[in-house]
C-alpha cells in the first residue's frame, strides 16, 4: 500500500532565495570565501595586483556556486510506502523510497535522506547519481523497534549541491507517514475455558426461528429458498407461497479485560509485567476473534474498544478483520492510566449480557479484589491472569507477608467463579492459557446435576 502520496519540491521557489542559499555554504565554501576576502585585504594593503586576482577568485567561486543552485530549477516528486504498515513488536518493516524528476532539466547530485525515530534505528541516507529528465531512483531501508507505539516517518529531504561542493541546498517534502508498533502476540492452544460458549454456539447462543407449528413467523418464499422450509399453513392462510425463516445465529461474546492502572505494575520496559499484560490482552482478544466471537477491548477507566454495537462489540463476522486491527492500534498506544481502582470497568460489565471474560489483572489490593469478584456474577465464564508485583518487582524485596496476602486475593477470585492464574516472569500466555483449560475443566467436571453426579460443561473450543 502506498503510505506517502507524491510530493513536489521546487528548488526555484522563493523558499529558495538568496539568503536561504548564502546559508546553506558549507565549510569548504565559507572558508574559500573568507580566504578570498582576507587575500583582497591584504592585496589591498600591500598593494600586490596579483594578490587580489587571487583573492577574487576565491570570493567569487562560492558566490558563484550559490548562484547557480539558486537558478536551477528542479520538479521532483518523492512516495513512501510501507510494507507492511503494522508490524508486531520486534519485527522489521521496509521503507521503500521513490524519487522522479518531473521537470525537463536533469538533476545534479542528490543526497536523500529520510527522518526517522531514533527507535527505529539510525536516520536513512542515501546519494543519487544525476537525474535525466523524467527519470526516477528507488530506494528503500528498514526499521524495526522492540517498543511498541506509533511512529511518524518523514518528511523527506533532499540535499542539493554544486559540483565543487561549496554550497548546499535541503528541500523536505510535506508527506508524513506513520508506522504502527503493535504488541506482540502468541498464538494459543485449543483448549476449552470454563464458561465458554462456541464462535456460534448451540443451545442459548442460537436464536430459532420456531418453536412450534403455532410459534412461526415466516415470510415470503424468495428465489433459491429450500422448498422443505414452505410452511404450507401459512401459504393456504395468506394465499402465497410462504416459508419457515432460517435459525439466526448470534455470535458468542468474550471481553477482554486490561488492568492499566499504573501503581500496579512496576518496572518499564519490553520486559516487564505491564508490557506482558498488554501482549496477552493482545494474543487473547486476536485467538478469540479467530474461533468466531463478537470481542471487545475493555481498559480498567471504561473505555470500550469498537465501541459500536450492542454492547461494544462488532456487529458482524466480516467485521473481525477491521475490529481486530483498531483493537490492536489501541493496544499500540495504550499506557497507564491515572484511575486508581476498577470501579469502572465493572459499571461497564454490570450492565452487560452473559459472556467470556478474559482478564489481566496487576496487582491487587483487598479492595480491588472485592469489585474483581463481583465481574464475575455478571459474566458466563472468567479467567484472569493476575500478574502480581512481589514476583515482577525488578529488585526490590516484596514487604513482608505480601505472599500470604496475595494468596488470599487469588482465593477470593476463586471463590467468586474466576479460574485465577498467577503469571511470573518468563512464562508465555500459552503456558498459562493452557493451565486455564485444565483448572476449568476440573471444575465443570465437579458441577452437580438433577439425579446424582457430575456433567461436564458445554461449550465450544476457543
């Protein structure tokens, strides 16, 4: 795709004058000029013709340089484009670079160079060879960080200067592009999750079109229908032919859920506990929406990512694509917040229908474990990832008796429904999302039923 349209550059505007020329003298041709002024003083002094004749021809072999870069006039176009324009963390785009001389004069030497964040690597630069007219040269150069975020590229530049290199003339493009660093993602296992619900379910996630011969409501028979669907009551009641509808499915919903607020997490940096939060958030609401779920992106302040829809999530299948990537853009930028607890974030799934909640919780203090629990009542099945700050402290010894406190918020999450996972470094989601499959199998397998024993539970691979 192309990131940059074309951009003009007119080396014989006014932008170009005199002044700007003057000072773009580079230090071989300040220094021939101040050594001509010097020889014609002191000529002058000494009275020595020869002198003189020297010194003017140093003063005037830069003035003259600067002169001739001003008449000359060029139309060049530049293009960028990025491929691709969204990259995960750690992994390298390419830049590709397009220049084209559009007037009918040809160009002299050209350095191109091309503003870059110093996080994405050292500032492009390359030189071109004389332009004919209407010619063009391609370049290109890749960038990569290890942050996420999103970074501005450009505006190209292009240097000009005389063949004696005493002056030299930069001209930037307007153009500007930016380059998306999403979070990295890891893809995960099938396994099932307490609670869960199938992409398009069977059972409460399918909407039936009938319930009975006395419980229809049909419609007009069109083209292609399957003539097995004519429901003949209703074609002798209205005297055309009519036909049963088709069951409408209703896609399953998961939320994913991002604690962002900033005293819990600590450390910075691609390896602490808030970027592994963000990146399980990210691998979560993408391995979801893969197996067919309407997803949403909740932060802990209640902002709601699509935020159109019933509910915040997508309205169709075909969405997915598009939802995915404003999800991830999102994720991209996101940073701590200044809220100091969850409140919101429940307000938000309080009012909610039944689904998947997938949570990344940082550390958690009584209070914020109390109204953690409480999501649960409201949600069909909850698996959070608590990633607590006495395991992801970066050098720092955890107070006394954090351990034995921790453990008895994970225990009050458990007891309200959640599967609870504690996450420590150097583990992947897989790992995890895996163990979340197992302890939520363990538990729908000790469900009692009407009549004795114990069911598993229903529900779908996600």
């Amino acid at each position: 795709m192309a990131a940059g349209g074309p951009a003009a550059m007119d080396d014989g505007d006014e932008k170009g004058g005199l002044r700007t020329a003057l000072g773009g003298l580079t230090t071989r041709g300040r220094s021939f000029l101040a050594a001509g002024i010097a020889a014609a003083v002191c000529a002058y002094v000494l009275g020595q013709a020869d002198l003189l004749r020297v010194g003017l021809l140093l003063s005037v072999l830069p003035l003259l340089c600067v002169m001739v870069l001003v008449r000359t006039r060029y139309r060049v176009t530049g293009t960028r484009r990025l491929t691709p324009s969204r990259v995960p963390a750690g992994t390298e785009a390419r830049v590709h670079l397009r220049v084209e001389n559009v007037s009918r004069v040809p160009t002299g030497l050209l350095m191109l160079q091309d503003r870059v964040p110093y996080v994405l690597g050292p500032r492009p630069r390359f030189v071109l060879d004389r332009m004919e007219a209407g010619g063009r040269r391609e370049v290109s150069y890749r960038v990569r960080s290890d942050l996420r975020g999103r970074y501005p590229l450009g505006p190209l530049q292009l240097r000009l200067s005389d063949p004696f290199g005493m002056c030299e003339l930069t001209r930037s493009f307007s153009a500007h592009d930016t380059l998306v660093v999403i979070p990295r993602t890891e893809p995960l296992p099938p396994v099932r999750l307490a609670g869960e619900a199938p992409g398009y379910g069977e059972g409460r996630q399918r909407s039936l079109a009938l319930a009975g011969d006395d419980d229809v409501i049909p419609r007009g028979y069109r083209h292609g229908d399957d003539l097995r669907r004519v429901h003949w009551r209703s074609t002798a009641r209205y005297g055309e032919l009519m036909v049963r509808r088709e069951e409408q499915p209703q896609r399953a919903r998961c939320t994913v859920l991002l604690d962002t607020r900033r005293h819990a997490y600590q450390g910075a940096g691609p390896d602490s506990a808030f970027e592994w939060a963000v990146s399980g958030a990210a691998s979560a609401l993408t391995h979801m929406l893969e197996r067919g779920f309407a997803v949403r992106l909740l932060t802990d302040d209640g902002t709601s990512v699509p935020g159109e829809g019933t509910g915040g999530f997508a309205g169709s299948a075909q969405e997915s694509a598009e939802q995915a990537g404003l999800m991830l853009d999102t994720l991209a930028v996101v940073g701590h917040s200044g809220g100091g607890g969850l409140s919101r974030a429940y307000d938000v799934l309080r009012g909610g229908s039944e689904g998947l909640l997938i949570a990344f919780f940082g550390d958690l203090d009584e209070e914020q474990a109390a109204v953690a629990a409480r999501m649960r009542q409201r949600s069909g099945g909850a698996v959070a990832f608590v990633l607590d700050s006495a395991d992801w402290g970066q050098g720092d010894l955890p107070p006394a008796g954090s351990g034995t406190a921790s453990e008895e918020r994970l225990r009050l999450l458990r007891d309200a429904g959640w599967t609870v996972l504690a996450v420590r470094p150097g583990t992947g989601l897989a790992d995890y999302w895996r163990q979340a499959g197992h302890q939520g199998a363990e538990r729908a397998s000790a469900w009692p039923v009407a009549g004795g024993g114990t069911t598993g539970f229903s529900g779908g691979w996600s």
